[in-house]
C-alpha cells in the first residue's frame, strides 16, 4: 500500500545528509584524498581514496531506486493514484490503519535491510582499500630493502 514512504523519507534525509557532507569536504579539502604507491621504484600510481559523501551516494541511489520502483509497483495496482489523497489506503479509517500498520513493518524491514547491506558494502570497501594500502607500503619497504 505505502511501505515504497519509508525508504523513501529514508533516502530524502540521507540526501540532505550527503549534501552537507559533501560541503564540509569539500570546504576541508578532504574530498579528493590521493595516495601515492611507488610500484618498483620507478612507477608510481596515484590512488584516489573515495571519500564518505560518496559512500552515501550508494545508499542513496538504492533508496530512491528501490522506492522508485515500489511506487511503481503500487501505481500499477492501483494503490496509487493521480488525485487527492494519493493512497487509495488513505479514503477510509480501516484502511488507513491496515497501511500505516504495513508501512511500520514491510516498510521499515526494507528501509533497515537496504541499509544493512550498504553497511557491508562499505565495510568491504574499507577493507580492500587498507588492504591495497598495506599491500602497497610491504611494496615500497621491499623495494627500498632490496636497494640497499
């Protein structure tokens, strides 16, 4: 009926939130971190560190995604529709209750599961990129070990 609400004011508030995000960033300079890994002592590779506004990009874009699609999911079936009140839930007291009931369970299931699984993706990518920066600092330490 109405679970599409909850990720969707989900997604609305961590846009505001990236927004300022990506201010404070970008007025600290922190928004393009680069790191430099020397490769055989000849090479060198630039890495650019993704900031965490873009990380919340992610979430973003699987919320307003996955809302998107329930919207028109529930516009198909005709939960939703063009005039006032906009939820065909909404026209009576009975209803009412039965959506509001189903957006606190289905509703906030989906929004807390989107939000998990972004959790895990940024976790590996926190991972892999310690590990690229650890893997690159043995490198360089070799290297400058087998110079001397």
């Amino acid at each position: 009926m109405a679970c599409f609400l909850v990720p969707a004011a989900e997604a609305v508030i961590t846009t505001i939130a990236t927004k300022v995000m990506k201010k404070k960033e970008q007025s600290s300079g922190k928004d393009h971190e680069r790191v430099e890994i020397t490769l055989d002592g000849q090479h060198t590779e630039t890495v650019e560190k993704r900031p965490f506004s873009s990380k919340m990009k992610w979430l973003n874009n699987l919320l307003w995604g996955g809302s998107g699609l329930l919207m028109f999911e529930h516009l198909w079936h005709g939960e939703v529709v063009p005039w006032f009140p906009f939820l065909t839930a909404a026209q009576d007291p009975e209803s009412t209750s039965e959506m509001l009931h189903e957006m606190s369970t289905v509703g906030v299931t989906m929004a807390v599961a989107v939000t998990a699984v972004w959790g895990v993706m940024v976790a590996v990518s926190s991972a892999l990129q310690k590990r690229a920066e650890k893997d690159a600092e043995k490198i360089s330490e070799e290297e400058q070990t087998a110079e001397e």
